[in-house]
C-alpha cells in the first residue's frame, strides 16, 4: 500500500508542477512518509517539521528576527 500511495503522491506533485504551481505544502503529519522532501521537483514545506522547528526556537528563547537571520526562521522579513 505505501508504495502505491508513494507514487500517487509523486504523480500528483509532477503534475501540478506542469500546471505552473510553485510549491507544496504538507499539511498531514503522515505526508512527509512517503515523499522525499528535500528531493522533488518543487519545493516542499512540511508543516510538522515547521512546527517542531519552531517549538524547539520557542523552547530556546529563539526569535525571528530579520537583525539575527536564524535558518532555522521560516518568516520571510520585507521592508515596508
């Protein structure tokens, strides 16, 4: 079943890629089992892995700042 599901999902991400789609967002903790997500077409942004990051900087007493640019941060800062 796995591998089935594995290659529905890379289907589905090959074709929206064709339709001018920019990026995926997993929004399903199970999601990111079955795609790679630093290997595909598009950029892939796994919303748990988001989350845990953000938790552990929350936990540190890091803070997105764009004066301290951390990788970890996953806000984009704009001037205004």
């Amino acid at each position: 079943m796995k591998r089935d599901s594995e290659r529905t999902l890379k289907t589905i991400i090959t074709e929206i890629d064709q339709q001018g789609i920019k990026a995926v967002v997993l929004g399903c903790t199970e999601l990111s089992m079955l795609v790679d997500t630093k290997a595909n077409v598009l950029p892939i942004y796994d919303s748990t892995e988001i989350h845990a990051d953000a938790g552990v900087d929350w936990i540190l007493g890091m803070q997105c700042n764009p004066a301290w640019p951390s990788p970890r941060c996953h806000t984009t800062f704009t001037e205004a």
